[in-house]
C-alpha cells in the first residue's frame, strides 16, 4: 500500500470519529424524571397529616372560635345553640372603656417583667455556679428542679399558706428577725408582689436548665486562653461567657415571657387577683369575664384574651427581628 493511500485512509478514520457540528445535542432530562417518586411524597404527606391535622384542632380552630366569640354578643343559651348576633368591635370597646383594663395591663406588665428579669439573673447565676463543677453539682441541679416539676396547684397552694397572715412561715420568720406582720395576700400593696415571688421561685429551674445547657457549649479552651492572659472571672463572664449566650438567653427570656403572660392559676390560687383589682391581670380578668359570675360575658372575656395573644404576638415578632438584624 502507497503512502499517500495510507495517509487518506487515516484521515477518513479520524472524520469518522470525529464528532459532526451538526450533531443534535444529547436529548434533555424530561421533567418526569425530576420529579420525587409517587410513593415518596405519598409518605413526606403521610408524615405531615397528623401535624396539620393537631395543629388545626387544637391551635387554628380555638383560635377562630375565640376571635368570633369577641366579635359577636354571646349569652349562655346563644353561646349554646348558636344564633349570637354580630357586635363588631364593641366587646373590644367594652373592655379598652373599663377602668379595669389599665389597671390588669400595668399588673400584667409588672408581673412578666419583674418575674422574667429575676427568673433569668437568677437562673444565670445558678447555671453559672454549677458549671464550675463540684461534688454535689448533679445532686443539687436535680433539687433546683423540683419547682419546675410540681403541678402549679401545689405549687400556688404550697405558697399561699407560707404567705398566710396568721400562720404562715413567712411572716414567723420576719418576727423572728423582729419584723411585724405582714398581710401578703390579703394587702392591696402586698398581693402583686407576692404572686410575683411565688412565680419566680418557679421559673428559675427552666432558665437554669436551658442556660446550663448553653454554657457546656462554651469551648473550654476560650476560658484557658483568657486566663493566660490574666483575664479575672468577671471578665470571663462579661467577655466570653455572656456574649456566647446571646442566643440561648434570647430564646429563654422569649418562651419566658409568652409562658409568663398567660400565668393564670397561680394567681387565681393564691389571691384570684384580689384584693380589688390590686393582682389582676388580664388573664384573670379574662377568666372573670367568662367564667366568674352566674351571668358569664363571652364576647369581652374573649377579647381580653386576643389582646393577650397580640402582646405576645408582638413580644415573639421583636424576637425574629432581633435575631434577623444579628450578625451570623
């Protein structure tokens, strides 16, 4: 075979293989084949049902309901069968009108704040205490749970009679100390501040529990650093250890202050927001609405409490915001 045949028959070859510019593109993935299987999403809405079912049952629906009950002028019997005029906003005019109101949303206020800003120092300090570590650290983080751990009629009945102006320890013990008597539940300067005590005792094991957890996040090599460096303990807590807890105490103070609005059995327990109107709040003032007289007011008691969840509403919308305008 000549040379110059060889070189056609190998540049043939090489045409051959190479690919035309006119090829069609390789076809494109239909969209069925991007799809997630049938039975995938069979099972992704299997596993959503039952969420969606509770949530609407138990929170979508009592939600609706209670928004047309402060809509709307309910007696016993139309409360019943049905049939309650349409009022509008005239249950929210009511109550807003009602010297009452001003005094339950100052009651309510002190008591969330007062109780929050002392639950969470005093949950800090303990968590704090603990994380040192030491021989009865377990043991003695188990008891500062008991608190958490009793139903809120024991709790609230258990400080009633330490509060009772008779026989009460709290006031044997200030008469030890040489102080006089003093009427805890039964005083109108005296009855906030005592629910205020009572509902502390029992929401510093939540914050100590969560803040714990948060601080054995802390790496410990940050503490060894900043002690080579000379670094006391309070500086540690101001640099290091509070900054790191930002987030945890930022969602500890929120579910605190949602819980500690819609406190409402300890307070009806130990003094039923009395005496006067000197411990209501507006969840009892709620509860009085409907529930507390023989001639029960449906459409106010229900718009105190949706004045309630749009408090609390505005509490967890200033949360999102402040966690959206923080650095990652």
């Amino acid at each position: 075979m000549s040379t110059a045949h060889a070189d056609d028959l190998h540049r043939s070859a090489a045409t051959s293989r190479a690919p035309s510019e006119h090829a069609d593109p390789p076809p494109a993935p239909s969209r069925r084949s991007r799809w997630v299987p049938r039975g995938s999403q069979l099972a992704a809405w299997a596993f959503l049902l039952p969420v969606v079912v509770y949530l609407g049952a138990f929170y979508a629906y009592p939600l609706y309901r209670n928004v047309d009950l402060s809509l709307r002028h309910y007696t016993v019997r139309s409360f019943v069968q049905g049939g309650a005029p349409f009022s509008g906003w005239d249950n929210f005019r009511q109550v807003i009108d009602n010297p009452t109101f001003s005094t339950a949303l100052r009651n309510t206020m002190v008591f969330t704040l007062v109780s929050i800003l002392f639950q969470y120092v005093l949950g800090l300090a303990l968590a704090v205490f603990f994380h040192r570590g030491f021989r009865l650290a377990p043991t003695l983080r188990a008891l500062f749970l008991i608190p958490w751990l009793l139903p809120l009629i024991v709790s609230a009945s258990t400080w009633s009679w330490m509060f009772n102006s008779e026989s009460g320890v709290v006031n044997y013990g200030l008469h030890l100390v040489g102080v006089g008597k003093v009427d805890w539940l039964t005083s109108p300067h005296w009855a906030l501040t005592s629910v205020i005590i009572a509902n502390i005792w029992i929401g510093i094991p939540f914050n100590l529990v969560i803040l714990y957890s948060g601080l054995q996040n802390i790496p410990a090599e940050l503490y060894e650093a900043a002690s080579l460096d000379g670094a006391t303990g309070w500086q540690q807590f101001r640099r290091i250890t509070f900054p790191l807890l930002r987030p945890v105490s930022a969602i500890t103070v929120l579910l605190g202050l949602i819980y500690t609005l819609k406190v409402f059995d300890l307070i009806w327990i130990m003094t039923r927001g009395g005496p006067g109107d000197s411990s209501t709040t507006l969840s009892t003032w709620s509860y009085r609405y409907g529930f507390g007289s023989l001639l029960p007011d449906f459409g106010p008691g229900a718009a105190v409490g949706n004045i309630l969840i749009l408090i609390a509403l505005a509490f967890g919308l200033f949360y999102i915001r402040l966690q959206r305008s923080q650095p990652a």
